[in-house]
C-alpha cells in the first residue's frame, strides 16, 4: 500500500530569490577584486578573488540546480524529479573550495621565500569592498543554510570569504603601518587553512547522501523497533531509511501484520509515527500478511 504526495518545493527553492541576489552579488565582487589584486600585487586579495570565484561558480550551479529540480519534477520518468542535483552542486562546491585552498597555502609558500611588494592603500579599500559584499551575502544566505546542503555550502563559502576580507583589511593594515612583508602571505594561508575542516564537513554529508546512507540523526534500529511495536505488527522487513534532498528524508518498509488485522488502520498508524516521531514525512508501506511468504527471497 502507498501514498503519493504532489511534487515538494525543496528547501533550496524555496530561498531562490535570495541565491540569485548573492550571486550577482558576489559576481560583480569578484571582479572588482581580481582586478585590484592584479593591480597591487596582492596575494591575500587574489586568494580572496578566488575564494569569491568558488562562490560564484558555487552559488551558479546552486541556483542551476534548484532551477533544474523544479522543472524535473514534472518528468513522470524522473520519479524522484532531480532533486539530487542540488546535493551535486554542494559537492562541487566542497572540491571547488579544496582546490583553492590547496592552490593559494603553495602560493602562500612561495612568497615566504620571496615576498613580492604589495600596495597596501588600495589593497585596503578594495578588501573593504570585498567585505560589504560579502556581508550582504552571508545575511541573504543565513536562513536558508539551515535549511539546506546546497545552500550551506554557499553559505560557508561567503562566510570563509567574510572572514578573507577581514583577513586581508588586517594584512592591508599591518603592511601599511610596519612594512612587514610577509603579512599578505600570512593571511592568504590561514584564509586557506580556515576553509578546509568545513570543506570536509560539506563534503561528507552531501556523500553521505549521494551514497543513500541514513540520516545521521535518524536511528534506523528505532525505527525498525517503533514500526514492529505497532499494534497487529508482527514483523518489520526490507526496511529503508535515505535523504532525497536537504530536509526531504524518504522511508520504505514492509510490514507484516496478524491476519485479521485492520490494514488500514497500521498504514496510518505507522505514517504518523515516522513523521511525529522521525521527521520522516514520506513514506512508503506495503502491509502484508503473516502467511504471505516471497518478500525473503529479495537479497538486497
């Protein structure tokens, strides 16, 4: 026995709006810092570009992959319409962020053994400006990381980005008052080493789904042992637990009942349950007889 349920909204699309925003955002912030980091020499401003490049190629595919979702969800031969899309764009968002973390710490490196001049006055107003775009950002995209794994991973984008800038206004500062030279270099490391525990974080969970494994903070054990306490139950089988999308956890199950119970009354009863009590909202039952025999013969 099943249930169908209309087409959802995902969490991501429901913050569309704001995505797009910080998009253009970000864009028109980012060349302005290439172009000024080209311009003074400056390490920890083009580790800040590039930091914001992630974030426009990161904020792109996000909002590509929740335009995408939407209108896959109309395909019949997309039954789960293209929801996991959005949880791809999270996970190129965590290598895109691996890789310029990887690229500006060699960088960094090299200008220790060799640091170049730098410009620190426009280097100073341009990261001001990296910083007030990013600001806006990171409040456009607050609520929504809460929501959502594809937002998240922007959303820790423009928060490793806010702190670049606070990073390079400090570095812009100490160059100019001491003339130390290896302050941009300093930053524009620890700008990459900031980034990279979250990365992993990011990165995990959007695999975590991509491979269909349980949510973290689901048990799936209880299920199996609330959905077997259910009055008329007396066995629980091919049991699945998985994440479609950021806040969409999906169930499935087959449970066995007494003969002479009342199926329809175990079908409601375990919906309710899984919702109340698991968060689980979409579920899928079969409800089948203790004397039907076949369901041991699947092996996976």
């Amino acid at each position: 026995m099943g249930h169908e349920h209309g087409a959802p909204v995902s969490a991501g699309g429901r913050h569309r709006g704001r995505l797009a925003a910080a998009f253009l955002l970000i864009l028109v912030a980012f060349v302005i810092e290439v172009v000024a980091g080209l311009a003074t020499n400056s390490l920890a401003l083009l580790s800040d570009a590039g930091h914001l490049l992630t974030d426009v190629l990161g904020l792109g595919m996000a909002l590509a992959a929740i335009t995408a979702a939407a209108r896959g969800a109309a395909d019949p031969q997309r039954s789960f319409g293209l929801y996991r899309l959005e949880i791809l764009a999270a996970l190129a968002n965590a290598v895109l962020l691996v890789g310029v973390a990887a690229y500006v710490c060699w960088e960094a490196v090299q200008r220790f053994r060799d640091p170049p001049e730098v410009l620190a006055g426009p280097m100073l107003a341009v990261a001001v400006v990296g910083l007030a775009a990013n600001v806006v950002a990171f409040l456009l995209l607050r609520r929504g990381s809460r929501e959502s794994l594809n937002l998240r991973g922007a959303y820790l984008e423009v928060v490793a980005d806010t702190l670049g800038s606070v990073g390079v206004i400090v570095a812009a500062v100490v160059l100019a008052l001491t003339g130390w030279p290896y302050a941009d270099p300093a930053v524009a490391a620890a700008i990459g080493l900031f980034i990279l525990p979250r990365t992993w974080q990011l990165g995990r969970e959007a695999l975590r789904i991509l491979v269909q494994a349980a949510p973290e903070k689901i048990s799936v054990t209880q299920v199996r042992r609330d959905l077997a306490d259910l009055d008329g139950v007396v066995d629980v089988h091919d049991l699945h637990v998985w994440t479609l999308t950021s806040e969409m956890e999906v169930a499935s199950a087959h449970l066995m009942v007494r003969a002479g119970t009342e199926t329809h009354a175990v079908l409601d009863r375990a919906r309710s349950l899984l919702g109340e009590r698991h968060g689980i909202d979409h579920a899928t039952f079969q409800v089948e007889p203790d004397d039907h025999r076949g369901c041991d013969e699947i092996a996976w």
